[in-house]
C-alpha cells in the first residue's frame, strides 16, 4: 500500500479546520448590546446590573486598561429554531492563544445569579433547547479589560502594569455578541477526530495502530459532506467507532486527570482582580461539574476560597454543595501557594496552619497533600514542615523547568534536613496547565521515569490565571481515553485518590535528599528588595507581638489580640505567594504590598508597644526588651532588665589611610577607600580577609538575562563586572554612640562605638556605608544605603575570605543546609545562586566566618586557590539590588537601606545568635526596675524558640515552638514562668500528637532530648 499518511492528516487539518469546527454553529443571530463602564474600581455586582447601559455594535473598542464594563445582550430565539439546542456566542475579542492573560467576564442573570465566566477557549453560555420559539434572551455580562502584559514578543518594558501608568486607550474590539444553534453531533465529531489526528504522530510510523487510526479518519472525512457537515457528522462517526472502542493495552500508563485551574494569588494583575478572576473560574466549574459526571476539579489557596465567601456568596453557595458533593476538592492545605525558599520558619508553618484550619472549619476536610505545583524550588526545611502540619504528601512540577539537570525521579520521597521524608510527584506531563492534548498524554508516558516499579501519574487539567479552568472539550477528550489502545488511560480523580494509589503501587521510591533547586528564576532571590524587606521585617514583628501579648496576658491579664493577630498573619501570608515576594509581578502590586507591609509594622508595632508597657508597670527605670531566643547583654531570652555593659571599642588612623577598629575581641582595618582589607580575631589569633584581598567590596554586574527579566539571573552576569573602590568620602561616623579617634600615641578620646562612613557614587547611584564596632561585639555591622538609579544591573557586597571549605551553610526553615563551595558537578554549578535566611556560614571545623543579614536572601559562595601560598579564598557574596524593566520597568529605583554583619571566629550557634540579634533589635521602655521574666526559658542555646503564643483556640493555653538549631543533638530542659498543669506535644495546628518526643516532666519545667533540627510544639495548660 501507498504512504499517503501526510496527504490524509493533512486533509484532517484544513477539514477541521475550514469546515468541521465551523459548523458545530449552525446558524445565528445577532443580540442586541448596550455597555456601561464603570467609573474607577469595579462596582458591586447590584449597581452595575442596575446601570443605564449605552448601545455598541459588534467592532467597536472597548476597555480602558485595568477598568470594567457591564454589558447588556438582549435577544429573541427564532421561531424556527424550537427544539433545536442554543448557545449564546459572546466573544470579548479574545486572543484564543493567551488564556487568563488579557480580558475576562463573568456572565449573569438578571437576578445576580452568575452562570458562568468567559474566557478566549470558553465564550459560550447555554441557553437550552426551548420548546418552542420566541423565548427571550437577556444577560449581564462582568467584562475585564485587563490589558495584556505578557505579550507575543515578551518581557517589553510597559507602563499598562499600573494603573496610575497604563493611560485610557481602549484595549479591545466587540467581536461576536450572536444567538447561535449548537450542534451535538458535529461537536462530537470534532472530539473524535481531534483525540485520534493528535493520537496518531505520537504513534510509532510503523505500528499497525497507527494505520488503522489513519484508514479510519480517511473514511470518516469521505462521509462528511462539507456542504451539509451537521446532516453528516453522525455518518462520520460512525466511521470512527470500532477505533475509539480499541481498549488500551494492560501496560499503558494511568493518568489521574484532576481539573485544575492555577491562579495566581497576583502576577501580571492586582490582587483585586484575582478575587475576580477567582469568581469567574469557580463560577465555570460548578457548571462544568453540573454537566460532566465523571468530572472532578480541585483548587488549592484557601485565601481564594476566603475571597469567594466574602465577595461572592452567590457563587460561594455553589462551591458549598459541590465540595459536599465530593467533585469540588479543597486541595494543599496552605493559605497561599507560597514561595518556599524565603518564607522564615514560623511563616512557612502558618502557611499550613491557617490553610488547614480553614478547610476544616469551612468543610470538615482535611488535606493530606501539600500541592505547589508553580512555586520556585523547595526549601529544604519544608519536608518537617509539611509532616508537622499533619499532612504527608506533595504535588510540584516546576522542578521541570530546571534548564541544567533532568531530575531523575517524578515519584521518590523527598527527605529534609532533619530525616523526614515526604512522598513527592512530579507530573510526567510536564505542565500545571493539560489541556487533554494528544501530545500532552502521550508526552507524560514517554517522559515517566518510573516505569516498571509504578505506572501511575496526576495531570492537573485546565486553563489557569482566569483561563477559565477545565473545558467541556478537555472532559470529552479525556472520556475517549479512558480506555483507548495507543494512548495513557485517562481517569478523573482527586488528589488523595491518585497518591494513594501512588504509595499503593510505589512501596519503595527512591530518596532525594536535600533542597530541591529551581535551575531557573534565581534572581527572584534580589528582585523588589522592598517587598522583601517588608516580608522580613513582619514576620519578626509578628513574633514579638506574640510574645510579648501573651506574656502580658498571663502576666497582667492584657486582651491577647486572636482576631487581629490572625488577620495581619492572614496578609502577611498572602504577600508570600509565589510572585508577590519573589518580586515578580506587576509595578501595582508591589506599590500596594509597601503601603500593606507599612501599616501591618504600625499595627504590630502599637501591639508590642502596649503589652509591653503593661508589662513594665510604672517607674522610671528603663528596661530592655529582648525578643530574641537567646540572652544578650545580661537580659534573658524574651524577658526585659536593665543591660550590662561590655569594654568600649576604639577607632584611630590606620597608617597609609583609612582607619582602625578595636575592641579587645576584633580588630577590623579599613583602608582609604573604605575597604576592609582586615578583620582579625584577636583570641583566635586569626585573619577572615584572604590575602591580599579587601572585602565589603561592592560589585556591579550588567544584568540582561535572555528571558524572565525579573525571574532570572543567567550565569554570563559573572562574566564581566566593575569592583565598587572608588570612595568619594572615608571618614569617622558622628552622631550619638560613635567614638572619637585615638591619637597617634593611642589614647582613647571618646567611648562607645567605633565607626566609620564611607560615601561612594557611581552611574546615577550612590551608596553610603556606615561600618561600626561595637563594645563587646565580636562582629562588624555594616549599614548600608543605597540610593539606585540604575538600569539592568546586579549589585553584590563581596567577601573575599581566608576560608578553605568544600561546603557552607546558609539558614533556611528550622535550621541550615549546606551547599558546595565547588562545582564539580553540574549540579553544583547550576547552583551559582541560593537562598539563605538570616545567615551564611562558612566554616573550617575549628573556625569560621558568618555573614548576617536584616533583609537579603539571595547569594553567591566561589571558591579559588592562590598562586602565592596555594591557599585558599573563599568569597562569599550578598546580592543587594537588580533593575529588571520587565514586568515593573521602575522596579527598585530609589532608596534602599541594609543591615549585614560579618563575625569571624563565628560557629554555627554564633552565626543563628548574631542574625537572630540583627532581625530583633531590643525595645526600651521606661517602668519598675523589677524587670520582666521570660515567660518560658530554655536552658541550652542550640534549642531556639521561634514562636510563643497562646493558643489559636482562646482556652488560654501557652504554645512554645522550637527546633534544634545547629544540626547535632540536645537535651533541654524548658521551664515555664508560670505555674504547669500540663504539657503536651502537638502538631502545627496544635492538636496532641499521638506519637511526640519523649518528655519528661517535673513541676513547672518539661526536660525532652531533640535529634538534629527536630522541630517540636508544646502545648503548655496554665494550673
């Protein structure tokens, strides 16, 4: 026989898509349309179905960036058209290929009843199939014009990301407003055709089933009359039956297809479109669920859930009786789909526990699942966490997107830093957003790569960001193949459904251990400092408000504040979503997140304040408040006195230029151009700069990645750069603690603080540093502002060290991870970006260097050895600033400021007590010079105390949480200032656990041992 497999699927294409497709309308009318825009902000859905529209014809512009418009359709159905089944037609002017990125409506009925939402692969609302003709039609219609961000040619600088920038210019054309007559059969048809013509190229050229696919497509197009295609679709299908019933062979791949519509909690839009974007997707899939039996949709981020019950109960109460239905699946147990990497401790368990806490109150349900499928790499403190919170499973994907390494695994269990081990899938498929492509399926068996142990995969299935979610077309695409020879077999499930089947099969995985790294998106560690700044910032204010309202709660009987508390940790959650702290979205949304981080730090503030003078009652002593885990200049751990003092540090000339820093711990040069060419550990008789050296150098790089211009940071930065030397002033630091130059013959002419300003422009910026030593301070502040004017450019603070490593450690969740310091993999060499929280450490094992920050999170560590004495430098680096122009084309020009510390001679222990201490500086407030006791105090300085409250339940209980902090063991004794009824181990969500660590207790103190970063929540009941 003849090859004439091109000449028939070529005749399948231009069939479908000439003839086929277009008739599956048949015949149409026009509706009448009348439009009123909304003046400002969107309006409640009552006042703009009560508005005056004005009448506009199909071709004309609409839309002004960022506004709403209410359209009115009205129409009639034709009297011949009885019987016959009706859609409405409502095309916005819709790009089909850009789903969820440009406008968007939510259809109404006259009473306010949503229907459904419209979007560029979703444009039809069912009228129905009247009886007879002459019914009327009329509709609202909800349109967003929000403007397209992201467009064909990506990542150009716009102003349209802000509404005080985008301008008035309409951004789209009416394109079809019509009644039309929808035909069952001729869409059935283009299903078939499109699951086999997409079935058949993923076939091999060969196969036997391929051939019998292409016979039968040939004969089904020979039985379609292009001139009457309804009359004929049904003869066409028939054509196709004995081929679509071919079942599957036993060993295809089984697919959980689980609908899905990924939105993001904000990105190229503001939050407050996403509460939209939130209604029309729900909206759509109760519907859909309505009409497909089989169908099952699942939708993460329980702050979208909150969003629908505020502001749309009417859609709410829909979602209610599909989720009691069991088909509308709460999925991840988190507030937001977070970032993984920056999120602190705490921050990262209340993910889960507000995300919990709400599925089970709303619904009863509990989720067993962590699913992230769009976050930027995984952190690795988060398997503990996730075990913690009570749920043992997690869902990724982006994992994928990695552009260096293949991960060899889509099903293994994930371990982290402390042994826990989660089971973790990544779906084969490869995207968060199937769309039930032949392709797609045939792409997720290819690319399994756990065939012959386990045969199961997830798909999650759908058009996210306000795309509309799942289609009536991906359901009957995945209804074909459930059970069809050459394709995976396709099945409906829910999360929990698919893992449990997963962890049935898959008794064994393989085990990944440590972090698992985004090759991609490493500049989201840098970009929109201020964002980070305010993240930062929060979560410690939000620790010291806990602590110190439930101290004065059980101390004076201060109103702890539950409901403010948890909304303020409800926002702070929500600015942790995957593009708002990573610093990738919209010039708007980081407008809004500094005015929201501003008044959350004035509210957490005036909570502090208040607890705290009621804590120190009345007096003129002055008291200070220490709400770090560790004990400092003589006040305890969360507990407030007056300070000791320590030995003052000195400054004097340095000879050749710059000056001399001392205090009998550390002795710090800096040289004319405000460099530090020495930081020497007095005791340890040790030099942290590298020879010849000079570090709190300041770098610029030329920053211009090839694509994800505020995502990423390739490595070809590196390969050019300007060292910051040049000082327009070196000086000693006035102001009030500084200290006075010594003479030559070195008397001292001042006491306190030792400090030197160093002043520095370059390009349109300029940097002024203040470098301070402080009485009894083994470390090196170094404040810095930065004034930055510049365009695509990457500003690092280097530091050149004296340090021969083969690995660092850098803070994350409930302890540190390490990384390599060399790149002799290309694992390792991908990783030429990282994440730390408050600190990185580097460490010979008798001495090392630490590098604390109040702000910063990404970084760099290289490593060289030296021709001179063939030692070894390592460099450290902090990044500080980028001026990415996409999608924010102002992003962080202005002023910045920064808070480091550089303390040699640091261990572990020394590196979490010094970033505890630059993020919690101490509070003074004047009272009784009594002082104020911890309210809970732990006796060894590895254990830290990340959180203590009372408990979310208002029963009055104390909840202390704390981890092991320097990755070895500990024994220690927790004694509560108050007197002990119980003590009980609990989960995140402070629930007992069945089986928590060994406790021992004894009056009012609980003594238990940790493994290394164990993480333990006690719930403490007050006699």
């Amino acid at each position: 026989m003849h090859d004439d497999r091109s000449l028939v699927e070529a005749r399948l294409k231009r069939v479908l898509d000439e003839r086929i497709r277009p008739a599956v309308y048949s015949a149409s009318v026009p509706l009448d349309v009348a439009v009123w825009n909304a003046p400002g902000e969107p309006v409640p859905v009552a006042e703009g179905l009560a508005a005056d529209p004005t009448p506009i014809t199909v071709g004309t512009r609409w839309g002004a960036p960022w506004g709403t418009s209410w359209f009115r359709v009205t129409g009639t159905v034709p009297e011949e058209w009885a019987g016959r089944t009706v859609e409405a037609v409502l095309d916005l002017g819709f790009d089909e290929n850009m789903p969820g990125f440009q406008c968007e409506g939510l259809v109404y009925r006259p009473d306010g009843t949503p229907v459904k939402g419209l979007n560029p692969r979703n444009q039809w609302v069912r009228i129905g199939a009247p009886a007879e003709g002459g019914e009327e039609v009329r509709l609202h219609i909800e349109a967003a014009s929000n403007p397209v961000i992201l467009d064909y040619h990506p990542f150009l600088p716009t102003p349209l990301g802000d509404k005080e920038t985008a301008g008035s210019e309409p951004q789209y054309r009416l394109a079809r407003m019509d009644l039309a007559v929808f035909e069952e059969s001729v869409w059935q048809l283009v299903m078939d055709l499109e699951v086999l013509g997409e079935l058949m190229p993923e076939l091999p050229a060969e196969s036997a089933r391929r051939s019998e696919i292409l016979r039968a497509v040939g004969r089904a197009l020979d039985a379609v009359d292009l001139q009457d295609v309804p009359g004929t679709a049904a003869a066409a299908r028939a054509c196709l039956e004995q081929v679509l019933a071919t079942p599957a062979e036993p060993s295809a791949h089984r697919i959980s297809a689980v609908g899905h519509a990924h939105i993001d909690s904000a990105w190229l839009w503001p939050l407050r479109e996403t509460v939209r974007k939130v209604a029309r997707t729900t909206s759509n899939m109760t519907a859909l669920l309505e009409d497909e039996p089989d169908f099952v949709f699942a939708m993460s981020q329980a702050q979208q859930w909150a969003w629908v019950k505020e502001h749309r109960p009417e859609v709410w109460a829909r979602v209610k009786q599909a989720v009691a239905d069991g088909r509308f699946v709460p999925a991840g147990g988190m507030w937001v789909e977070s970032d993984t990497n920056m999120p602190g401790s705490e921050a990262m368990a209340r993910q889960f526990v507000h995300g919990k806490r709400f599925f089970l109150d709303e619904f009863g349900i509990e989720n067993d699942e962590a699913w992230l499928p769009d976050t930027f790499g995984f952190a690795a403190g988060l398997p503990q966490i996730i075990k913690a919170a009570g749920s043992k499973w997690l869902l990724t994907q982006k994992i994928s997107w990695s552009q260096t390494n293949r991960f060899p695994h889509h099903t293994f269990r994930w371990e982290g830093i402390d042994g826990t081990r989660i089971l973790t899938h990544f779906p084969p498929v490869d995207t968060y957003n199937c769309s039930m492509k032949g392709s797609e399926i045939a792409h997720a068996a290819r690319n399994f790569k756990d065939k012959g142990v386990a045969r199961h995969s997830l798909a999650p299935t759908g058009w996210g960001d306000g795309g509309g979610g799942t289609t009536r077309e991906m359901v009957a695409k995945a209804a074909r193949m459930r059970d069809l020879e050459g394709a995976a077999t396709v099945v409906w499930e829910t999360p929990e459904a698919f893992f449990t089947k997963a962890e049935a099969e898959y008794a064994d995985p393989p085990v990944w251990v440590g972090e698992l790294y985004l090759e991609l998106h490493r500049a989201t560690l840098t970009s929109q400092a201020r964002t980070k700044q305010g993240n930062r910032r929060s979560e410690h204010l939000l620790r010291e408000a806990e602590l110190w309202a439930a101290t004065a709660a059980v101390r004076t009987g201060f109103r702890y504040p539950y409901e403010q508390l948890d909304r303020i940790w409800k926002t702070v959650l929500l600015h942790q979503f995957h593009d708002i702290l990573p610093g990738s979205s919209i010039a708007w949304v980081h407008r809004e997140a500094e005015k929201t981080y501003a008044a959350v730090a004035d509210e957490l503030n005036a909570v502090v304040d208040a607890a705290q003078r009621a804590l120190a009652g009345d007096g003129t002593a002055e008291l200070v408040f220490n709400p770090a885990p560790h004990a400092r200049h003589g006040v305890p751990a969360g507990g407030a006195a007056r300070p000791t003092g320590g030995a003052a540090a000195h400054l004097r000339p340095r000879e050749g230029g710059g000056y001399v820093l001392g205090n009998g711990l550390l002795r710090v040069e800096v040289d004319e151009r405000g460099l530090v060419v020495s930081a020497y550990d007095v005791g340890a008789e040790r030099e942290a700069v590298a020879p010849g050296a000079a570090a709190n150098l300041l770098q610029l790089h030329p920053d211009f990645p090839n694509m994800w211009d505020a995502w990423d940071v390739d490595e070809f930065y590196r390969n050019t750069g300007t060292d910051l030397v040049e000082a327009d002033l070196v000086e000693p630091a006035g102001g009030q603690g500084s200290a006075g130059v010594e003479d030559g013959t070195g008397v001292e002419e001042g006491a306190g603080v030792a400090a030197v300003r160093i002043v520095r422009s370059f390009g349109s910026s300029r940097v002024t540093q203040v470098l301070s030593l402080a009485p009894g301070a083994k470390r090196l502040d170094i404040d810095t502002e930065v004034d930055w004017h510049e365009t695509e450019k990457f500003l690092k603070l280097a530091f050149p060290l004296d340090v021969h490593a083969e690995r660092y450690a850098s803070e994350t969740q409930f302890g540190h991870f390490h990384r390599a310091t060399h790149t002799n993999t290309s694992w390792e060499a991908a990783k030429f970006e990282a994440c730390n929280h408050r600190f990185v450490h580097i460490g010979e094992p008798d001495w090392g260097v630490a590098l604390v920050n109040d702000s910063t999170y990404g970084h760099d560590v290289t490593r060289t050895v030296r021709a001179a004495d063939s030692g070894t430098t390592t460099t450290l680096r902090a990044s500080l600033l980028r001026a990415p122009r996409f999608p924010d084309p102002q992003t962080d020009q202005g002023v910045h400021r920064f808070r480091h510390a550089l303390a040699p001679g640091a261990a572990i222990g020394d590196a979490v007590r010094e970033g505890y201490r630059v993020n919690l500086p101490e509070r003074r407030v004047t009272g009784a010079d009594t002082g104020v006791a911890p309210l809970v105090e732990v006796d060894d300085d590895a254990v830290v105390v990340t959180a203590v409250k009372l408990a979310d339940d208002g029963s009055g209980d104390v909840v202390v949480r704390f981890h092991e902090s320097r990755g070895g063991r500990a024994r220690a004794t927790l004694t509560a200032g108050f007197p002990l009824a119980a003590a009980v181990a609990t989960d995140l969500l402070e629930r007992p656990l069945a089986q928590g660590s060994a406790m021992e207790r004894t009056g009012d103190a609980v003594s238990l041992a940790l493994r290394p970063f164990e993480l333990v929540t006690l719930r403490l009941t007050r006699a």
